[in-house]
C-alpha cells in the first residue's frame, strides 16, 4: 500500500509534508524548529505538542495520520518548563 504524503504546518507558519510514520522530532527539523524534549520516555511531558487539537508525545510515538488530513501543530505550554 502506497503512503500518503500530507502537509504540517507549524507554529512558526512554516509548511512541511510528511509520511506517517515519521519521526516528529526529525519532520520538526525540516520546519527549522527544535521540539522540547526531557527525559526522551515519555514520562515527563516536556515534548508534549497539540496536533489538530489532541496532545501527543513526540518521544513516544511517530507521526500517525489515518485520515490523511493536513495535521496542525502547536506547541503545549507549560508554565514549570518556562
């Protein structure tokens, strides 16, 4: 089965396109930004981002898209990494 490509767009406006299944960390890079990170196990949450609205943890898990929709990204707040 072919993947599909789909487009990321960033909280710096730029726009990337990917494959699901890719590492968000590397998709994050080709946008020129840098996701936080903390303890890379997805237990502290630093690397947590929204993405059309539901938070996920880039440590964890690639980049999942069943719908083959443009996936928006933004990045959580958290007031104790700041």
């Amino acid at each position: 089965m072919k993947k599909l490509k789909f487009k990321i767009t960033w909280p710096n406006k730029e726009k990337t396109y990917a494959y699901e299944g890719e590492d968000w960390f590397l998709a994050a890079k080709k946008a020129g930004l840098e996701i936080p990170s903390g303890c890379l196990t997805g237990s502290c949450g630093a690397c947590e981002i929204d993405v059309n609205g539901e938070t996920e943890r880039p440590c964890i898990c690639n980049i999942v898209n069943p719908k083959g929709i443009d996936l928006s990204v933004e990045f959580t707040s958290d007031p104790f990494w700041e």
